[in-house]
C-alpha cells in the first residue's frame, strides 16, 4: 500500500470529527429547512397530549329564596268621623248656578229683617245688638169698655269698653216682662192707672255671637229695692236660610227669677221677603213656668211694611193660649203697628189699633188702642 493511502484515511476521519463537532455545536435548523412536525419522530414523552375539556359546571339546585318577614297587622283604631276625615263624596256643580241667587237672596232677607228689627225696636235687636242700646217707652193702652194705662219702661244694654263686644252692663224696668220676645201691647190692661215699674235690675251679661248667624249670652243680675234679689238667664239663637227665599231664626231662653221662679222660652221665625218693601214672618212662642206648671202659648203672623226711611206699618193676626188647666185659646188679636221717626234717628212714635176676642167675654169683639213715644238709641241712631 502506497503511503498516500493512510494519509487520506487519517484525513477523511479528521474532516468526519470536524463536521460532527460542528453539527452538535450549532442546530440542525441552521442547515436546512424544519421538517413538518408530522414528519418528525416523537417520543412518547414527547408525542402531544390531548387537552382535557372543561369541566362543565354541575347546575346546583335552586336554594329557596328566604321569605321577608311579614309585618303584622296592626288592630285598626278607630277614626273618628270630621269634615276632614270623613269619606268625600264628588261635588256637583249642576247647581252651581244657583249659589249666586240664593247667597243674594239670604243676605237680603237677613239685611231686610235687621233693618225691621231695629227700626221698630224690638227685642231681637236690644238682645242681640254688639253696641251699646238705650230703650226708653212711654206707652197709653186704652180698650176692653174704657179702661186705659199710662206705663214706662226702660232698658239699657252698655257695651263695655276693651272686651270686644263680650261683656255688657243691663240695667231694666221689670226684667220678668222680657222673658217674651213680642209682648202685645194691651193683652193686660189696668183702669186709669199710671203704672211705674216695679223693680230696676242691674245685670252683667257675658255674650259671645257670629253676626246674623248665632248669638249666645248669659246674664247674672239683681233686682232693686232693697232687699236685692238675684236673677240669671241664658240665651241663645241660630238663623240659617231655607231653600232660596225664606230664612229660619231659632231662639231659646232659660232663666230663673225669685217672682216666677224656673222658666224657658222658645221661639221659632220663619221669615220671607214677598217683594222690595214687604217682609213676611210666622213667630211661634212657648213659655214654661215650672211654678205654674202651664205653658203660655202664641201664634203671630206678622207681615212688616216699609213704606219710607220715616214710616213703616206691621200688619199681624195672632192667637194666644195655655196649657193648663187644660188647653185653650185665651184671645184672638188683629192689629196695626204705623210707626213714624219724629226725629232724627232717635224719636219715635207708633199707633196700633188693635181688635181683641178675649175667651173672658166669650170671644166678642172687644177694640183697643196702644200709643207709645219711643226713644231709640244705639250706634246707627
């Protein structure tokens, strides 16, 4: 063998050492492209594990839904009954049209019967004035055969000052004739005889009223001469319009004197405009006296005619009775009040021919005549 031959050999093994040496220095990706990964033998180590899905969430049962606490019921309390929390009812406005009309007419009729009140100076008016009022009478009542009186009668009702109208000094001639509210002048007559009062009363009066609705008053007095003798009485009133053109006027007295002991009087109006100057009213009064045991009853009918600011006449049909000892009509009266302002808002004087039918002369026609001179006055006077 020729000596070339190892020298190849020893040379083809150092160039096989070489390319192994750098073949496990560098990678292989380096010398040529990547096999595909299908291509490329893998271990079982190696080979790609299945990726396990998911666990799907196992649905829990519903868990009941706690209940909220219920409150317990309350015992109801009751409610009492006001405009405010009773049940409303819908309004209706079809009548809407009348409230106008009907407002007009009651405060004409509550104007009309004021006026009439004061202009004839009537009880209603001293009783329930808010000012101060001086009554002074001076009254002739002839009839029945001749026999006539001469009677004066005084009253003041003295507003005092810094109480708002609520307290009054009285001062009276007889206060027991005013437990009536309309006495008819003549229905009692003395033969030719003046007759001067027979007590004076001082009174304190506590009133308290909403004007031309109601009015209340109470009064504590006493009776003059000496020994004195006390007295009280109460009042009350309330007037409301009825329907569009008549007007109701309820009054009720208690009071208790020494002469005719425990009594009340009650008195009902009804009231009616029947045109401008013509004012109608039906008056019923009760009197009881608990001494007599009796009630003293009396029916008018009156109807009130202005004629001027000067002149007004009251035409009135009446009827008076008791009770006890049985029930009867005492006297049947027609009459005629003219009453003139002499002067100014104060002077007065008034007329009244009257025809009595007494039961104590069997109903027969029995004429008598009252004449009075009137000084009114008060805070429209």
């Amino acid at each position: 063998m020729s000596s070339f031959e190892p020298k190849f050999i020893r040379l083809s093994r150092l160039l096989s050492s070489l390319i192994l040496g750098i073949t496990l220095q560098f990678p292989l990706d380096l010398f040529g492209e990547e096999l595909p990964a299908s291509q490329v033998p893998q271990t079982d180590a190696q080979a790609p594990q299945p990726v396990p899905e998911a666990p799907q969430p196992v649905p829990e049962a519903p868990q009941p839904v706690p209940e909220a606490p219920q409150p317990v019921p309350e015992t109801p309390q009751p409610v009492l009954l006001t405009p405010q929390t009773a049940p409303q009812t819908p309004t209706s406005d079809r009548f809407d049209s009348w409230e106008a009309s009907r407002d007009y007419l009651s405060g004409k009729i509550t104007s009309f019967a004021s006026y009439i009140d004061r202009f004839f100076g009537g009880d209603r008016h001293y009783q329930e004035s808010n000012e101060t009022v001086i009554q002074l009478d001076l009254t002739r009542v002839a009839g029945y055969g001749g026999d006539s009186k001469i009677e004066f009668a005084a009253r003041l009702n003295l507003k005092l000052p810094l109480t708002e109208g609520r307290l009054h000094l009285l001062v009276e001639t007889d206060p027991e004739k005013n437990i009536a509210a309309e006495p008819t002048p003549g229905s009692t007559v003395i033969r030719n005889k003046v007759v001067v009062p027979k007590s004076v009363a001082l009174a304190a009066r506590y009133a308290t009223a909403e004007k031309d609705v109601w009015h209340f008053s109470t009064d504590l007095g006493i009776k003059f001469p000496i020994p004195v003798k006390p007295f009280v009485r109460t009042r009350g009133s309330y007037s409301t319009p009825l329907g569009d053109a008549w007007r109701l006027k309820a009054e009720e007295s208690v009071y208790w004197f020494n002469t005719l002991g425990a009594g009340e009087t009650t008195q009902l109006d009804f009231e009616r405009i029947i045109s401008a100057p013509l004012l109608f009213r039906a008056s019923s009064n009760a009197i009881w006296l608990n001494d007599k045991q009796n009630f003293d009853l009396r029916q008018d009918l009156s109807i009130f005619h202005t004629l001027s600011d000067r002149t007004a006449l009251m035409y009135q049909a009446s009827a008076i009775g008791i009770t006890n000892p049985k029930n009867q009509v005492t006297d049947y009266v027609l009459l005629v009040f003219y009453r003139y302002r002499l002067h100014q808002q104060w002077l007065f004087f008034e007329i009244s021919p009257q025809l009595h039918f007494p039961r104590e002369k069997q109903y027969k026609f029995s004429p008598a005549l009252s004449m009075r001179l009137e000084l009114l006055f008060d805070d429209s006077r």
